[in-house]
C-alpha cells in the first residue's frame, strides 16, 4: 500500500508540473441526434478546426447517448464539423474559446439522413484504437489488421494488460480468473471450454473489447482478474445495410454475414458466423525422473509423439428492438453457438526402473494411440426493458437472459506393449453434460444535479449443472465392456442473490470525480456428488475509484475492488481425463471460491498531436487462491483401477497469491500516415501455502505494433508480441514469441476490401520447454507448435438507406431511443 501511494504522490506531482507548463485550456460539448427519429447518433465523427484551416486539429467520436465532449482546446475561434455514414454533413462556425478556460455548448446538433444509396463517405476522424475511461479501456477491434482472417483470441493478443498463451488461455493481468462476458451478459459457452469459445468469435464480427479490471458495484463480484467484455458489431442507421466478411488461409478460414433493418421504431439486426482450424500436428517430448521412499526405486519415463489438432466452430443470432414510445425501449435476442475440437496422436513410451543401487529393474516399451474430442451447443436468449425520464441520465434497466449449453466430451486410449508380456490396456469415455444459467436484474439511476448521481438494484443468478460418466474397458479378447466403478452422475446446482448501491459524485468543483459503491451477494450451492457439502456463504464487495482531470489531457486514477472467484464447471467436474494414463487430470468439487482485493493507480496523458501515454501499476491480494496442482503417485486407484507412475493434476485451493505489477502503453502517430503503438505489461507474483512454501516469478510482456497508410486506400501493418517464461508454483512456465504481418486494400469508395495476412512467416514452428516438479518428481516437456499461417481476406459492406418521418417526427425528444447493451450486474 506504501508503494501506491508514492506512486500516486510521484503522478500527482508529474501532472502539476506538466499543467503549469500546458496553462489553462477549454473544452467543446454537444449532442447529436438523427433529425427524422430524434435518437441519439453514436460514434458520430466530430471534428474540429481552426478557422481557415483544411485538416482537424483535434476530435473524437460521439458516444452510445450521442453526445461528445472535446478537451483541451486553446483560446480562439473555431469551425466544427460532424460527419457519419449516411448523413449529411453539420457544420457549425464561429464556436469561441475565451481566455478563461470557459466550456462552449455547441447544444444539440440534428444530423439530416441522405435518402440516395450511398456512393462514398470522407472521414475526417476515426475512433482511436485504445480509449481510456473512469471504470474500463476499451480497444477498438475496427482497424486492427493483423487479426483481420483471425479469431477473439487474436484480437486478445493486441488488448493491454491481457496475455494469451499458444493453448488459448487468457490472463489479465497476470491472473487467469477472469470474467468474460459478450454484449455485456453472460453466455454459458464460456463454462464450457473459454479457449474454444475464443477461437469460434471471428475477429470480423467484433466491434470491440472491454477490460475491466476494477469494475464497479453495479458489476457481479465474480472474477478476481476483473472483466473482459467482447462488443459485437450491430448498426442503429435507419434503412437496411449489412456487410459479408470472409478469409482463407493455410491454417484458418472463416466468414461472416451480418444484416441490420431499422425503420421508424423498429430495428432488425441478425449475423451468422463460421470458422475452423485447418488439421494442425505438432510434436511433443515429455521426459520424467520419479522416485518411491517406499522401496527406494527410481524411474524414467519418456513419452515422444506426435499430436494432430483441429477446430470448427459458428455463431448466429438475432435481436429484435423496439422503441415503443420516445421513454421506452424493448429489445429481446437470441443467439446459438456451436464449437468443437478433434484431438489425435501417436506416442511412443519407454519406462525404465532402477533399484536403489541403480542397477535396471525393468525396460518397458511401449506404444500408445490417444484420441478425443469435445463439442458444445449454447443458446442464449436475452429481453431487455430501458425507461428514460425527463431528467438526463435518470433511467430504469430491467434484464432476463437466460443461457442453456449442452457439451460432450470423449476420449479413448490404447497401450500396446512391445515388452514386458503385459496385456495390451485401453479404455474409452463419454462424459455428456449440460450447464443451464439464468439472470434476472433491476436497476436504476438517478442523477441530482450534474455533480451527484446514485445508482442501486438487485439480481439473482440461478445455475444448474448436470452431467454423466460413462467409462469402458478394453478386455482380453480386444472387446469393451462397461466399467461400473467408473460411471456415474454429477449434479451442481448454485443460486447466487445480489443486491448493490453506489453513488458518484464531482466534488471540489468538478476537481475530483468519485465513484464507489457496495455490492452483497449471498451464494447457496448444493450437490448429489457423494462426500461434498458445500456451505452457503455471503460476501460484502465494496470498490472505490478516485479520478482527477488536469488540464483536460492528463487524468489520474486510483481504485480500489473486491473480487471473488466461484469455481466454474470444468473446475468442478470430477470427471477422470485418462486419455494419457501416465498423466490424468480431474475435477475437484471440494472447490472454495476464491477471494481477492486489488488496489490499482494509472495515469494518462494526451496530446494535441494524437500521441497518447498512459502507465499503469497494481497490487492485488487472493486468498483461498484456485490453482492447478500436480502430485505423484505411484499406484493410482481410480474407482477401481490402478495406474502406475501417475501425475494426477487436479484444482485445489492453495494458500494465498500476491501480485505486484505494472503496465505501460503509448501511441504515437509518427507522422499523418505513420503510427507506432507499444503495450508492455510487468508482474511479480508470489504464492505461499503450506506445501512448498513461498515461491515467487517475474515475467513480462512486450508488443510492438506499426502500421503505414499508402496512397490509394492501401494499408500495412506488423505486429511482434513476446511473453516472458515465468516461475509458478511448480515449475517454469515457457517463454514464446510470434510476429504478424497484414496488408489492406480499400476500394469501392471504402465499402471493399481485400487483405493478405501472415502469421510467423519465416518460422514454422515454436519450440517451448516447460518444466513441473514436486515431491518425488521432475519433468521437463518440450514441443514444437505450429504456428505458421498465411490468409487472404475479404470484405464488403452494402446498405441503401432509406428513411421516412413518422408522426412525431417533428417533436423534439430529450431523449432518443437505440438499443443500450445492458451491461452484466
């Protein structure tokens, strides 16, 4: 706590400094609404100019209520501009900045639609990749090439403070218990399998992504590591348009079909969405030195083989929005996803054992066909109510989801023995199960004033998961039989009742912004699972954000949350994964969940030029702490079965985790058609329990992105991004490196384009070496994953817009309608 509060005296005292040398400065503010339907016009380019001049000085996009508010603009005259797809230009002249720093109302701005087929759109300003706010970043997925004929994993790898390792697993942070969320609600796919789930969102249908790691009251308390909120793409524009993206490569294809309808009070938007990994095989070597106390024997183990991979994955939905009166707004969707993966390889094994003088024991050789698969269908259905009221920012969300998933995985295995004279062994398994949640949520907001705003709801969250073991055995005679001790149900049930309040405030004369709040949430959990019982149990989650503005271009944030971690389905199922008898892995329902506080300080500064710096640290605490944990056994029973010379790999709540860390990003357009970005992210964590004790590991995480815009709509853009090995509890997690290189072409006045995309051009493969120990055991694992892609992309927007005045065209209404995503709570 000491090392936050220097840090916030040092920012503090920089900014000062930075702000006497800047002087005082004003600021722009406005509305924009469409002017036959009197709703508000987001992501509306407004830009500014200083009169007489061609090009904008600054700028920015209007925000999902329409309205903008553009800072640190010096004493003179000025010239606004505001442009959007599909409308008429705005130009207001003559708006003044005084000497004294004043704020000029622009009030609300009326955007008339064109009513032809549109030929072509100038943009002046675009929304810049990385957007810093009081209580998230949000990055901009619109422009980013290099994950163009990608995935939401490749998108992930470009977001600050988020990690992505080759196996999909994602951390923000530096901690893996994150929260994931699409259009703001919950989706059960993410229970299922997060990695494939990941890799089924084509990057073409993602507007942005959200990180929130102190989020706030009004939130769910669950994920220590904070929020990851993943915004689709949908349209508001009246009329009908839509747009086709699709892309082949060596490794990935997919494509994408999205089509928006909005007439009057009535709005339309339905997608489609498909992608697969191509067949994939990379190589593996796992070599382990063991030893047993019990007769003072030592053994070797080597496992070289061969794996072969592949994915396939869609997505569709459709939501349907109406605006029953200008207060009122109903928006219902519903959505289908379907992923899987194929998993088959090869291995060949040697087992040699010593006595303790260490003469050989034992040669065994062996050979072992591994193969399994895993594939969910979800369906998420949503309704929606907002109501508006006369006063600005006073409005009342009700929300229904509900999400039903149903997933199978299996696996089967057989070891031939080529010495020994041991029976051949092999077994086979079907676990289907499915995981049913459903969210039901108030809430309502209440402004007084300009400076006072107070906020409160309740929720209640009730999940049910359901699934079936079934396990069979080779026999002699190379027939399977049911084995009964392995098969069986496990049934989970979880109700979780919420209720939250918080307040933000401007205090000291709009000086400092304050926003906290306190969240209870009482959990009730019950299992048919013989020996579990688990308690209820009820948490108090406060947070604190504490934001200061200088100077309109530099701000100063510190926050404080309380976070816990419920142990999610795949945590839970004790289901035994033998597809390598040498190496099981399991389900713990004894789980606890997880509890975590953060402290957290940034600052940010802009600058009139577009360069943008923001630096970040953190200090995080979890106690109770979910992690993975591997011991040795000798002679592993499995409901009725040995195994010998097992690592077992299991969750397990393992003593308390801390974490130091620090992050740094910084965007600088070198020049008008030259731009350079670098995120780079530090942690030190240190883990004690009372099984190994203390242990502590520093990584990082360095990218670098540069892109360079040709004439004639022609752009290039590379990506390198490094992740740093890093000491964990039980060994060394390995370091990895890939580099992305993308090219585009806009044609078709922009509604076009084409695009050429490679992965690790010039390296085929990525060598890793990782290595576990514990008691009586050492590994070392080292493979080779490929990772080499090329892919060609295509893309094309169409849209002919039309529009009408209704009967209540001609009012003016405070406030418009559009189709709020309502976030998670």
């Amino acid at each position: 706590m000491r090392t936050a509060i220097y840090l916030l005296l040092v920012f503090s005292l920089f900014s000062l400094r930075l702000n006497a040398q800047t002087g005082t400065k004003g600021k722009i503010s406005g509305k924009v609404i469409d002017a036959v339907s009197k709703q508000p016009v987001d992501y509306a380019t407004v830009s500014v100019f200083k009169q007489g001049a061609t090009s904008p000085f600054n700028g920015m996009s209007t925000d999902v209520k329409g309205t903008f508010n553009i800072e640190n603009i010096p004493a003179g005259d000025y010239t606004i501009t505001v442009d959007f797809l599909g409308y008429k230009k705005s130009t207001i002249d003559h708006v003044v900045i005084t000497d004294a720093g004043n704020t000029a109302q622009v009030g609300t701005i009326s955007l008339q639609p064109v009513s032809n087929q549109l030929q072509g759109v100038t943009i002046t300003a675009k929304v810049p990749i990385i957007e810093n706010r009081i209580d998230k970043m949000v990055y901009n997925a619109a422009n980013d090439l290099t994950a163009q004929n990608g995935a939401a994993i490749d998108v992930l790898k470009k977001v600050p403070q988020v990690t992505v390792d080759l196996d999909g697993n994602v951390e923000l942070q530096g901690q893996s218990n994150v929260r994931f969320l699409i259009n703001g609600k919950p989706s059960s796919i993410f229970g299922a399998s997060l990695a494939d789930a990941l890799q089924a969102i084509p990057a073409s249908q993602i507007k942005s992504i959200e990180v929130i790691t102190s989020p706030g009251a009004k939130y769910d308390a669950a994920g220590t590591g904070g929020i990851i909120n993943i915004i689709l793409k949908d349209s508001k524009v009246q009329g009908i348009n839509g747009s086709v993206n699709a892309s082949g490569g060596t490794r990935f294809q997919n494509g994408s079909f999205n089509f928006n309808a909005r007439k009057g009070n009535f709005g339309l938007n339905a997608f489609f969405s498909g992608n697969a990994q191509l067949k994939t095989t990379g190589t593996n070597r796992n070599e382990r030195n063991s030893s047993n106390p019990n007769d003072s024997t030592t053994s070797h183990l080597v496992q070289d083989g061969s794996n072969t991979s592949t994915r396939s994955g869609y997505q569709s939905g459709i939501s349907l929005n109406w605006s029953i009166t200008p207060k009122d707004e109903l928006t219902g969707t519903v959505g289908f996803n379907h992923f899987g993966n194929h998993n088959y390889g090869f291995t060949d094994q040697q087992s040699e054992k010593f006595n303790a003088d260490g003469d050989l024991i034992s040669n065994l050789l062996s050979t072992r066909n591994s193969d399994s698969r895993f594939k969910t269908n979800a369906t998420d259905v949503s309704l929606s109510y907002k109501k508006t009221f006369k006063n600005e920012g006073q409005e009342l969300d009700v929300l229904y989801t509900t999400s039903y998933g149903k997933n199978t995985f299996s696996y089967f295995n057989e070891q031939d023995y080529i010495t020994g004279g041991y029976q051949n062994s092999g077994s086979r398994s079907n676990n289907p199960g499915n995981d049913r949640e459903t969210n039901i949520s108030i809430d309502y907001t209440h402004p007084f004033g300009k400076t006072l705003t107070l906020e409160g709801g309740a929720k209640a969250v009730i999940e049910n998961l359901k699934n079936v073991v079934n396990t069979d055995t080779l026999l002699a005679d190379g027939s399977y039989v049911n084995n009964a001790d392995q098969t069986y149900a496990f049934n989970y049930k979880r109700q979780i009742y919420a209720s939250y309040f918080s307040v933000s405030a401007s205090l000291f004369k709009n000086f400092l912004d304050v926003k906290g709040g306190l969240r209870n949430e009482y959990t009730k959990t019950s299992t048919d699972f013989s020996g579990v019982t688990i308690p209820s149990y009820n948490i108090l989650a406060p947070s604190l954000v504490f934001s200061h503005k200088i100077g309109g271009t530099q701000s100063v944030k510190l926050s404080y949350s309380y976070r816990i971690e419920r142990p999610n389905y795949g945590d839970l199922n004790p289901f035994y994964n033998i597809a390598d008898p040498n190496n099981i892995s399991t389900g713990n329902p004894n789980l606890k969940p997880e509890k975590g506080q953060q402290f957290e300080l940034s600052y940010n500064k802009s600058f009139d030029g577009g360069a943008n710096f923001s630096v970040g640290s953190f200090y995080r605490h979890n106690t109770a702490d979910i992690q993975q944990f591997t011991t040795r056994y000798d002679t592993l029973d499995v409901n009725g079965r040995d195994y010998s010379n097992v690592l077992l790999t299991t969750r397990a709540n393992i003593g308390t985790q801390s974490s130091v860390g620090g992050n740094l990003f910084a965007s600088v357009p070198v020049t008008k058609k030259l731009s350079l970005r670098t995120n780079m992210f530090f942690v030190n964590r240190t883990n004690n329990n009372p099984i190994i004790g203390s242990v502590s590991g520093f990584t990082y995480r360095i990218n670098l992105n540069a892109s360079y815009q040709f004439p004639h709509d022609l752009a290039v853009e590379g990506f390198l991004n490094y992740n740093a090995s890093q000491r964990n509890l039980q060994g060394v997690r390995p370091s990895f490196m890939f580099y992305n290189l993308a090219l585009r072409k806009q044609f078709m006045n922009k509604k076009a384009s084409l695009g050429l995309v490679a992965a690790n051009p010039f390296t085929h493969y990525i060598n890793q070496r990782s290595t576990t120990t514990g008691d009586g055991f050492d590994q070392v694992n080292i493979r080779r994953f490929p990772l080499q892609s090329f892919g060609i992309s295509f893309s094309y927007k169409f849209g002919k817009l039309e529009f009408s005045k209704n009967k209540d065209g001609e009012k003016d209404r405070e406030e418009g309608g559009g189709a709020p995503v309502p976030a998670d709570r």
